[in-house]
C-alpha cells in the first residue's frame, strides 16, 4: 500500500497514533509535500523552517517514502547523533516497511583496531588524567559493535590519548592492516553501501566532495539526494576542505605513526631515529617562530612573515625542507615496510610541498593565514570566494539538493545565502533553485518582546560596558534571573561580568569556567541563574521552559573586519563592484543575530524578552534591514516599556494558574 505525507504527518496519520506528543503542524506537512516534490522531480529546494516546524521529521518522511537513497548532512555532531538515535529509530519502530539506516563520522572518531592492540599491550599516557579513563575504554572496546567514542561515557572531547587510539586517512593501512576484515570504519562503509539513510555532518559531505573531486577513494556511496540541514553552516565548513592547511599536529602526527610503524615491526634504524630527532626539533623551532607573541585567533600570514621573527622563519623553514627530506629518504631506504613505509615516506614529500605552497602565497583567490588555537598552530590558505567553487563542485554535480535551516533568509528573502552558495554567479546562469519560506509555528506577537534601548550609547563609546551592565542588573532583576547574556568578544563578557559578579542576586555562571554541557545543566537546574556567554551559545542551545525567560545580546554581531579572512572576502567584493557593507557583513551578521534570537521560544508555552543593547538598529538606516530579519515580535525601546509587557504576562500566568 502506497503512503502519503498526509498518512504519515497529517491530522490522524501514523504520528498522531504512535508519538506521545504528537502536535499537527501546518508547516511541518507544507514543508514535507515541498521536499517531496523535488525528490520527485530531482529538483534543488531552499526552505527555511523556523524552530517548532519539527523539520527533521519534514525532510526525513518523504526521503523515506521516495524510496531514494538520501544522504542527511548535519551541521553537528549534536543534530546528527538526535536523527540517528531518535529520530530515526522512532520512524524504523513504527515505519510500514523494513528500511535500513547508517551513520558515518569521520575516521578520528572510531577506535582503529591496531591501535588499540598497541596501546592494549603497550600502555602510554601524557598524565595521569588520561590512564583513569583507561580502563573504562578497554570494558567499551570489548563489547561495542560500531567503535564510534561517542559510545563512552564521561569520555572528554579533548581526550589526548584518543589520537593514540584513533587514525586518519594518512596512517590507515587499509587491506594491509591484520584488523581490515574487522575494521569499524570499514563496516560503517560496507553498510551504507546497503542503506536507505545515510546519517553524516557537513565535514565528512565535503570531504568526500573534496576526495570525488580528485579521483581519489571516496568516503560515501552513490547516492541519489542530499538533504543539508543547519545549512547556514556550509560555507564555513566547505572553507576548510576546498583549502590547504599544515599544522604541528600534523607533523606529529607523522612522527607518531612513523615510530608506531617501526616498534611494530620491530625495526630499529639509526638512519629514521636520527631524521625523527632532527625533524622534532625543527618543527618545533619553525611553528614556535609562526606564532611568537600570538595571542589564540587568526593573523594574516604576510605580516607574520614580514614581522620581527621574519629572518628566523625562513632558516627554520629551510631546516624544515631538508629535515622531511632527509626523513623521505631514510624511510624509503627500509625495504621491509612495504607499502606502509612507501605511504609515510610520500607524506614526508606532501607536507613539504603544502608548506612550500603556502608560504609562497603565490595564488590570488586564496586568502593566507596562520592560527593560533590552543596548542595548535595551523598554515592556511582558505579561499576567498567560494561561490565559483561551490557551483562548480556541488551544485553542477547534484541535481537533487535541500537546504534547510531556521536561519537562511536575511530581509526576508534568500538573496545572500544563494549568492554565497554560488546560485547566483556573476556572468553565469542563474542557478534555478525553489524556495520556501515558513510561517513561524510560535506565535512571537504573544510569546516574546523585543527590547531595543533607543538612547544607549553606542557600542564604540567608552562607557558601553557599564551601560551595558547597568541594563543586564535591571532586566535580570524584572525577570528574577533566568537569562542568557550573549556577547559578540570575550573582552565585552568578561567586562561586563566584572562589573556585575557580586552585584546580582542570582547565581552567575560564566562561560570557559566550566564545560558546555556542565555549565547548560547547572542553568536548567536552577531556574534563577543568568549565564554569561559568546559565540558557542548563540547556536545549538536549547533549553525550555521557565529556566529561561530573558535573552540579552550586547550587540549586533558584525564579524571582526580585522580577521583576515574576513578582510580578503570584504575586499574581494569591493573590487568586483559591491558594496561590501550591504553584501557580506550586515547580511552575516543578521544571520547570526537571528540565531541569538532563536534561543529564547523553543515551544508553545515559553514567554520572554529579547533585549540586543544596541542602539544602531533604531538610529541607523541599515536597523530596519535587522527588525525585518527577525521574527515578528513587539518593540519595546524603553525599559519601563518592557517591564510592564513582562509583568503583563506574568498577571496572565497567575490567572490562569
């Protein structure tokens, strides 16, 4: 028997008698029917969904009816483990025919099995922090079916010894390795090559794009349609894999594997030790000068090479060539490695070559950069627009492609997302594409205000931060609490936080003094907390109910003009005629506002403020351009104004309790 949409989604369809909290939703149904068509008609379609429309049930229904095989990309690991874990085994429990499902990671996430009989008979950790979560690891590794770390527990994201546990595509071995038959990443692989839903985020998509484009080993299947939800992430993500990167992780990556090679074949050789030694030594010293007195963040390349450590950079680099030739040439000469040996003494080759290549900074569209992260230090050269590349790389080579999101129009159309994706490329066809727009599920006339302080100085003012704070103390105090304050720079929060720290009544937390998750459920346990935050909480971040009835963003989130990525993309359209204000960043910016904005309703029965303390949206010509960005809620641009609407609701709230 054929099904329908309406028989699945619509009003006494199969949700209504199988999902406990089953709601009809208009759009969740309009959305669907509009997906389904151009799986039909193998057609390219823009939605944005606001939250509530229940999307992921909207895309995955008519990927499932289509009888296609659909990739779903995600922008996080978050969004993928929900569809794979909930979504879709509650569609698989209830759903009128078999179907089969995977998900795929990228490797660094799955256990390699010859690694783990190393570290199994050769125990090696940094600290003692790390050997305490090894015995819970060898209990996992015993009895797990996938090999995905998600699976373990209490296990940290900055686990160090993971990478010792884990391999890229560099160090795999492949049909050499005497675990191939039984390899986790292996048999994720064969089982997509068999399933209806293939589950992945938007880093493996595109480096599997990156991998097709050059006729080497392909990650995914063939598939018939991608559906690409957290869309608004994509340029970012295609950025990293459509450039060059070379970091010391990478070299000690290298290093690592080529020693773990020689202790399991039991070689030992003068030669390869002393190029190890040598090469240690001067990675070191090359990566140490890259980043002399850089603070974390991004610089522009040329001027790190132009700057104090300029003369020590270029002797350390010329060590650097020679050491990985060297180490070339001692690895090739062991005969006995095998096509192991002959892949690590290639790597030596290719690193030298990506260094090269990108301290020559010889390419124009590509924008070069070193940073700093951590403990990391990365060489990059990053395109500058990848609307050309995007065009012809993704939407040239699919014909069947969803976009989705809750935040993909700016001004109340798709003009600057189909740009930046390449739909819209000067003296090129115009890429035909069909959109759709949704009506918000949540009524935001009646649910949210929107505060906007006409008279606050404006952010540039020497005193921001003590109006700033002086707002945060008085909203806090009408809402008793229960907000996230979200700032645009770590400067702003901890300013901010300075001042305010012993003068609220209500628990602070702050972020970077606890991890995420931590910090979220000490928030949603006490419904009286104010959060201090930036960009990681603007996005990702749900949390209903009472807990949080305020949301307070500093200002408009224009991106840093001084990034130098930033800088090459603002420039790049300035020279090709744009006005690179009115075309990158108000519309990026607006994008990121609405994400701040989307924290505060995440159901019908949530009541709250907006409050962005940024006076520019009344006072410049370009504000309106932000409102109509937003959902439609109220104005309020005086703190007596939004009090009383928060009071007005509360008397409601008492009234029908």
């Amino acid at each position: 028997m054929t099904q329908s949409i309406d028989d699945i989604l619509g009003k006494g369809g199969l949700l209504s008698e199988v999902h406990a909290n089953y709601e009809y939703r208009e759009q969740q149904v309009e959305m669907a029917s509009a997906i389904q068509r151009a799986l039909d008609k193998r057609r390219p379609l823009i939605v944005e969904a606001a939250t509530g429309t229940g999307k992921t049930l909207a895309y995955l229904v008519p990927s499932l009816l289509s009888g296609k095989r659909v990739v779903v990309s995600t922008g996080t690991k978050a969004l993928q483990g929900q569809l794979f874990n909930k979504d879709l085994p509650f569609l698989q429990k209830h759903w009128h025919r078999p179907f089969k499902m995977v998900q795929l990671k990228g490797r660094r996430n799955y256990l390699c099995l010859q690694r783990f009989k190393e570290m199994r008979d050769r125990p090696r950790f940094r600290n003692r922090e790390d050997a305490k979560h090894w015995p819970k690891i060898m209990q996992w590794a015993n009895k797990t079916t996938t090999g995905d770390r998600a699976e373990i527990e209490g296990l940290p994201d900055d686990y160090a010894a993971w990478s010792d546990l884990s391999v890229g595509s560099e160090g795999c071995l492949g049909q050499k390795c005497p675990f191939y038959e039984e390899c986790f990443i292996f048999e994720a692989r064969e089982r997509a090559q068999h399933a209806d839903i293939i589950v992945v985020n938007h880093h493996l998509f595109f480096a599997d794009l990156a991998l097709r484009d050059v006729g080497f080993g392909e990650i995914l299947p063939e598939y018939d349609a991608v559906v690409f939800d957290e869309a608004h992430h994509l340029e970012n993500v295609a950025t990293s894999y459509f450039g060059m990167q070379v970091s010391n992780w990478r070299f000690k990556d290298l290093i690592g594997d080529i020693r773990r090679t020689l202790d399991g074949e039991d070689i030992d050789d003068v030669d390869v030790d002393e190029a190890l030694r040598e090469l240690s030594t001067v990675y070191t010293d090359f990566f140490t000068h890259v980043s002399f007195g850089l603070y974390d963040g991004r610089y522009a390349l040329e001027e790190v090479l132009d700057g104090s450590q300029s003369e020590k950079i270029s002797e350390a680099h010329l060590e650097l060539r020679d050491a990985l030739s060297d180490l070339h040439n001692a690895v090739s000469a062991l005969s006995d490695l095998g096509e192991g040996g002959k892949r690590l003494a290639e790597r030596c080759l290719e690193i030298k070559l990506d260094v090269q290549m990108i301290l020559a900074m010889e390419k124009s569209r590509y924008a070069y950069l070193v940073e700093k992260r951590d403990s990391g230090v990365f060489l990059q050269a990053s395109p500058i627009n990848l609307a050309f590349l995007l065009r012809h790389k993704l939407l040239n080579t699919h014909d069947t492609l969803v976009f989705t999101s809750a935040t993909l129009t700016t001004g109340g159309h798709f003009d600057f997302f189909k740009k930046r994706m390449g739909m819209t490329v000067p003296d090129k066809k115009e890429y035909e594409v069909d959109e759709l727009i949704l009506e918000p599920v949540f009524d935001y006339g009646e649910q949210c205000a929107l505060y906007i302080p006409k008279k606050l100085p404006a952010p540039n003012s020497d005193d921001f931060a003590d109006n700033v704070a002086l707002i945060v103390e008085y909203l806090t105090n009408v809402t008793e609490g229960r907000a996230f304050v979200l700032f645009t720079s770590y400067s702003n929060m901890n300013a901010v936080h300075e001042l305010l720290e012993y003068k609220l009544d209500y628990p602070i937390l702050k972020q970077g003094d606890a991890p995420k998750s931590e910090l979220l459920d000490k928030f949603r346990k006490d419904t009286h907390s104010v959060l201090f935050a930036t960009s990681s909480f603007w996005e990702g971040v749900d949390v209903e109910g009472e807990a949080l009835s305020l949301v307070i963003i500093d200002k408009l989130p224009f991106a840093n003009p001084s990034d130098p990525l930033t800088r090459a993309r603002l420039d790049d359209i300035e020279a090709r005629g744009g006005n690179s204000f009115r075309d990158l960043s108000m519309p990026s910016a607006a994008l990121t506002l609405k994400q701040g904005f989307g924290r505060l309703i995440r159901s019908r029965t949530d009541t709250g403020i907006v409050a962005i303390l940024d006076s520019r949206i009344a006072n410049k010509s370009y504000g309106s351009y932000f409102l109509n960005s937003l959902p439609p809620a109220p104005i309020a641009w005086t703190a007596p104004q939004v009090k009383g609407w928060w009071m007005s609701k509360a008397s409601e709230r008492a009234k029908s309790e």
